[in-house]
C-alpha cells in the first residue's frame, strides 16, 4: 500500500509553501479558509502544485 504523508520533503519549506500558497490566493482572489467553497481552497492547492512540478521539472533541464 502506498505510504501517504503531508510531510515535506525538504525541512524548513512549510514558510516557502505557505507564502506561495498566499500569493496564489490573492491572485484568484481567493479568502483561504472554512468559510471559503472547497472548490476555491482546491484550485489553489492544484496550482500550487502545477507550479512546484513545474519548478522541479525546470531544474531538470539541461
């Protein structure tokens, strides 16, 4: 069975993913929390994952 955590890879980047995950939000103008729709608080979690697949798959490149 696949083992699933929310632990980050890399120590110390949970303020480097929450300042992303803010910034994301303002720009689809999004108020992160419970009051907000689960379909807004998903769309950022997608794009903050767009972007970090994208930034690992940039530093891959040669």
């Amino acid at each position: 069975m696949a083992n699933q955590s929310n632990q980050l890879v890399v120590p110390g980047a949970q303020q480097a993913v929450d300042q992303m995950k803010y910034e994301i939000a303002s720009e689809f103008g999004v108020n992160l929390g419970p009051d907000s729709t689960s379909r807004a608080n998903g769309s950022v979690g997608g794009e903050i994952t767009k972007r970090l697949v994208a930034q690992a798959l940039g530093g891959y490149k040669k």
